[in-house]
C-alpha cells in the first residue's frame, strides 16, 4: 500500500513546478475574455445627450466579452446592450454602495467588533450588481460564503447584513448566523462549505422545474470549488434532467493561496461541463455581466437545460480577513487590476463619456453611500444581541419542530410542545 502510494505520488517527468509554471505563462488572451471595465461603447444613438433619463438606448459591449463553448453564434447574447441613463447610474450607484459596505466591514472586523470568518468581495461588484441587473427577480440565487453584497442585492438591506456580522438582533439571521449564512426569500445563502451549495442550487432548480415556476437558478461556485467531485454530479443531473439551473463559475484566480493555474487541470471553467454549453464573460464589465445574466435566464427557461457561466473577476483583498493576499501574488498584480480593470471606475469613465451624469453628481452618489453605510454601521450597534431563549428557535420550519431537543450537554433540554 505504501509503495502505491509512493508510486502515485512520484512526480511524473515533466510534471515538475517549472511546468506547471509555464502553463501560466501562456498569454492570458488565449485564454480569457478580456478584463476591462471599460470597452463599451455608444451604438445608438450615437449622442445621448439630451435624451430622458428613462428612455433607452443601445450600447455596444466590445466582441471581447464573451466567448462560448458549444453556442452557436445565433445563441449568443447580442453585444448590443439596452440600457438608459437611469438604469447606468443604478448600477453604479449599488457598486458603489457594495464596496462602502465591505470596506466598512474590513474596517469594523479590525476593531474587533466583527469576529470568526469574513470574506469580502472588493473588486467583484459587478458580479454581483451586473448579475442581479440581469435577473428576474423571482429567479433564485445561492452561492459560497462571499455572499454580503448577493444578501442585498437579493433584498436584503445593508444594516441587515452588518448586524448579522456583529452577531446582532437586527441581523438578517437575528444575529444567529454570522457572515456565510444570510438569505432572504430568493437567495439561498451563504454556504460556509466549499462547493455545497452547487447540488443544492440544481436541487433548488428541480423544484423550480417540478413546480412550474419558470423560475431560473443561479447557483454559483468559485474557480477553488471547481475541481470537487459533487460539481461534476450536479452538472450530470442538472443535463440528465434538463434543469433551469445556470452554474456560474465566479473566476477570481485565486482559491485561498492558490491560483487557478496551480489547481486547475484546465482554467477555462465555462468549458468544464462537458455537453452542457458554456460561457465566459467579462466579470469587470457591469454591462456585460447584465447581458450574459439575462440572456443565461432566457436561455435556460426556453427549455435549453443547464448553462455555465464563467465570470472573470478579481478579489483585490486577501482570501478572508485573515489573509493579507499578498504572499502568493505580487502587489504590482493587485494594482495593475486595480487601476485597468477596476468595475466602478471603468463604469464611471463611460457615464461621463456618455455625459450620462456629471462627475458632482457622481461625487453626491459616492457621499450618499457612505453616508448610508455609515449610518447602517451606528444602527447595527444599537441592535442588542439575541436572547439566550432564542437559540432555540428558527432551527426548524414552523409546525415542523420535534417534541423537544437537546442542547450542548445532555442536561440541557429544550421543549417545544
Ligand atoms: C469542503 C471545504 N473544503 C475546504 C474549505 C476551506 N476553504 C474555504 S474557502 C476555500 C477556497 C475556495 O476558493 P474559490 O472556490 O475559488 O472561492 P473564492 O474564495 O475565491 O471566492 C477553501 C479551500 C471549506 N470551507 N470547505
Ligand atoms: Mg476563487
């Protein structure tokens, strides 16, 4: 047995780290969508700007945005985007508000009043913004644990999420659950164990199917995730039974410490399905992430079965707030995303371009989020912590419960009738 080992792990001629490495070194083009936040460009018309801020128009995403696997081009989501003034500035507006929210919650885990695990997701707001842009909003949504900016966008309210990190009443979980457990009616959570919540998001598109709801599933995974056996099995239900789940692949290069090209046998996730049609998207771009999110529900809903969406984005922060993030990727990496990629400002750059907006209005959007965030913050900590009689409840779905219960000793007993 012990020489079986062995032989296993011998590393194969070749297979050496220079190897490994090299693969990375292939030009990222041949690879990935591009990843700036800026290519868009104004279709028709051509100037707006003397148009209402409700009317639409029509841009033009940049061919680079998409590429596709086993789609044919009339499959494609169209590069022309419908949009309006409104609708750019919403979508600023919510990034803007998701990255106060994680910045503040970086800021309040460091002075201790946040504590255990938290995750954030600073430089990958136009997943979550362009995403819930793009859905309907009776499709349902579950993801892993870096899931802040998801509970709002699916409903939830940003005092909510912050009192549920400081383990407070006013928490969107009555302060019971903490970051990675937060839901709201159409959002699933919020799961702490890696790769979960992908057979469950295609259990939750099942009863969307036996129901008749005509309701998608977004059920998202990380490029870490994205190797685990139980990814593999859902995709094989989900296209046996012709499910309306969309499996999005949140592709921020890095798995913890380890980047995808270190883990991941082929990184190109949108194509990892096997029959099941895939799609890479420009994760950067909001307008693209709109596009492709909203195209996925059609799709999956005309009775086309399971869809992948590989979204390419960065975490510019470390894997949770106990990781730096710089010792296994070089600073100048996470400046140079920031500066070329970054989703608010490439769509900040469009909006003026466009004179959408003018850039004080901006200012007054950018002073208003950090005014809500702020005041969201003083609320959660007036909120008291939750009653020691309540950690008996909201354990089961009302009527459901048993007779009584056991807590952490065997003394301890809780009855319900
Ligand atoms: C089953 C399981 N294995 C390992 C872990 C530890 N773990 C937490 S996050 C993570 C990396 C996941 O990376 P990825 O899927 O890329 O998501 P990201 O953190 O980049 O959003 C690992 C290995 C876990 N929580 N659950
Ligand atoms: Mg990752």
């Amino acid at each position: 047995m012990a020489s079986f080992a062995k032989a296993v792990l011998r590393p194969v001629a070749g297979a050496s780290r220079g190897a490994v490495l090299s693969r990375s070194a292939l030009p990222s083009a041949a690879r990935f969508v591009h990843m700036t936040a800026d290519s868009t460009s104004l279709a028709s018309p051509t100037s707006i700007h003397d148009i209402k801020p409700t009317e639409t128009f029509t841009t033009q995403l940049s061919p680079e945005s998409f590429k596709a696997h086993l789609l044919s081009e009339d499959q494609l989501p169209s590069l022309e985007v419908e949009t309006s003034k409104e609708h750019l500035v919403k979508l600023y507006e919510e990034m803007v508000k998701m990255r106060r929210m994680e910045m503040a919650a970086d800021q309040l885990y460091k002075q201790k009043l946040i504590r255990g695990f938290c995750h954030l997701a600073i430089g990958q707001e136009a997943v979550a913004v362009g995403m819930e842009s793009g859905m309907k909003p009776s499709d349902k949504l579950i993801t892993a644990y870096r899931c802040h900016p998801y509970t709002v966008q699916r409903g939830g309210t940003i005092k909510s999420v912050i009192a549920e990190l400081f383990g407070r009443e006013a928490g969107i979980s009555k302060g019971k659950g903490g970051s990675m457990h937060m839901f709201t009616p159409t959002f699933f959570g919020g799961n702490g164990i890696v790769g979960a919540q992908v057979p469950v998001g295609a259990g939750i598109a099942f009863a969307q199917q036996y129901m008749n709801t005509q309701d998608a599933v977004f059920s998202m995974y990380g490029d870490g995730a994205s190797n685990q056996g139980q990814v593999f099995e859902a995709f094989n239900m989900a296209k046996l039974w012709n499910l309306p789940c969309v499996f999005v692949c949140e592709n921020n290069k890095y798995g913890m410490g380890t980047s995808a090209e270190r883990s991941s046998m082929n990184t190109k996730y949108f194509t990892r399905g096997d029959v099941i049609p895939g799609l890479q998207v420009n994760g950067m771009d909001v307008l693209a992430v709109h596009q492709a999110t909203e195209w996925a529900s059609k799709y999956t809903l005309a009775g086309n079965g399971p869809l992948i969406l590989e979204m390419v984005t960065y975490r510019y922060g470390g894997h949770s707030l106990s990781d730096p993030g710089t010792t296994y990727r070089t600073r100048d990496e996470i400046a140079s995303m920031r500066s070329s990629s970054d989703p608010i400002q490439g769509l900040k750059t469009k909006i003026l371009e466009w004179s959408v907006t003018d850039e004080g209005s901006l200012k007054k959007i950018d002073k208003a989020a950090k005014e809500e965030v702020d005041q969201a913050v003083e609320e959660a900590k007036q909120s008291p912590e939750p009653a020691v009689k309540d950690l008996w409840t909201d354990i089961y779905y009302k009527g459901t419960e048993p007779d009584w219960m056991r807590g952490r000793e065997k003394e301890e007993i809780h009855r319900y009738r």
